[in-house]
C-alpha cells in the first residue's frame, strides 16, 4: 500500500526533528556551563606535627542541587576523603606507606530544622556537629583545617607526597554494574619527612 505524499511528508519532518533533537542533546556543553564545573579538591597543604601529618583543604563544587535535595529530604547524605601518602621511587611504582578514610555525613531534622553532620575516620566515629544554616554545613562538609591524619616515623627515609580525592555518590552504569563517583587525587609537592609544612596546587 503507497503512502499518500502528505504522509510520506509528515514522516521525513517528524524523522528530521527527532534527529535534530539528538545531534543538540550530543553537543558538548559550552565552557562555563553547570555541566562543565567539576567537583574537585581545593588549598592542599599539610603540616607536620611531631609523626603526625595534619592535612587541610576543601572541597569545591561539590553541593549540586541533586545533592541538596536528597540532603533536605531526610536521607543520610555526605562524601568520603581518600587522604594517602606515598613514599616516591624513581625506578618503580610509588609505595603507599599510610591512608586513612574520611567520611563526613549530613542528616536534616525538618522539626528543628537543623542538620547534623558525623564524622568517621576509617569507620570509627570520633565527632559530631549540628549546624542550622546551608552555609555552615557546606562548610563543615567540605572545609578541614589541618585535620590529624597519618603518622610518619623518624626513620622513614626517602621522599613523599601526601594526596586526597573525594568520593562524591554511587551511581549504576547501563543500570546494572555498581560504580562510584571520584574526584581526581590532587597530591602536595615532594617532601622529606622532616619537613614542617609543604603546599599542593591552589593552596595559599
């Protein structure tokens, strides 16, 4: 059976706009945009005070408004900070010489209207904070000012670095196999572990 023109004509724009739908969904964001904005770890820096290192810096970006809406739901909502020092070697692979997890999770009370924000240090929690505004929370959940964070010995030789990324949600890929959602690692430059302090990129 022919299809009458007009049909065939119906067809062919329908087909050229559903087409051109895509060809726009595909194009790359423009620079600037939200979808271009990663979040990314801010001012490393870290001290060292006796064997201990004490690490800061802050999360950028990371509070998008997919995150403020599950955290204003009720649900338990927060990121984890990888925080590692490496010892480094010319002529192999750096070895990882200490880590230790951070995580740091919100919980809203729409009663009191106030958030309460945990902190663990590998599964082990050691502080707890209520906050009442979006702004100190952003600030709890994603400022440190030199956090305790991994002992070097005296006798450890060689040169290091010391490196953080954060984990920001889980999310499923073609809707069956679980992966997570990192941040890159920012690191400090190359200290010795006698040095007092030493800077990553960004930080003042």
């Amino acid at each position: 059976m022919r299809v009458p023109r007009a049909g065939r004509l119906i067809c062919a724009l329908s087909l050229a706009s559903v087409l051109g739908a895509d060809v726009l969904a595909a194009q790359p964001p423009r620079e600037g945009s939200a979808r271009t904005r990663k979040a990314g770890i801010a001012a490393l820096s870290v001290v060292r005070d006796g064997a201990a290192l004490l690490v800061s810096f802050r999360l950028d970006r990371a509070l998008d408004a997919r995150t403020w809406e599950k955290i204003e739901s009720g649900l338990p909502t927060g990121f984890t900070y990888d925080i590692e020092v490496q010892r480094l070697r010319r002529r192999w692979f750096d070895k990882r010489i200490g880590a230790t997890r951070l995580q740091v999770v919100a919980m809203y009370n729409a009663l009191t209207r106030e958030y309460l924000v945990n902190f663990k240090r590998d599964g082990e929690l050691y502080a707890s904070r209520v906050v009442t505004s979006a702004a100190d929370l952003e600030r709890a959940m994603t400022v440190f000012d030199k956090l305790p964070s991994i002992e070097i010995e005296d006798g450890e030789a060689g040169r290091f670095v010391l490196r953080v990324r954060a984990e920001l949600r889980s999310r499923t890929r073609l809707g069956l196999i679980p992966d997570r959602v990192h941040t890159a690692w920012v690191e400090t430059g190359p200290f010795p572990p006698f040095r007092r302090s030493v800077r990553g990129p960004g930080a003042e």
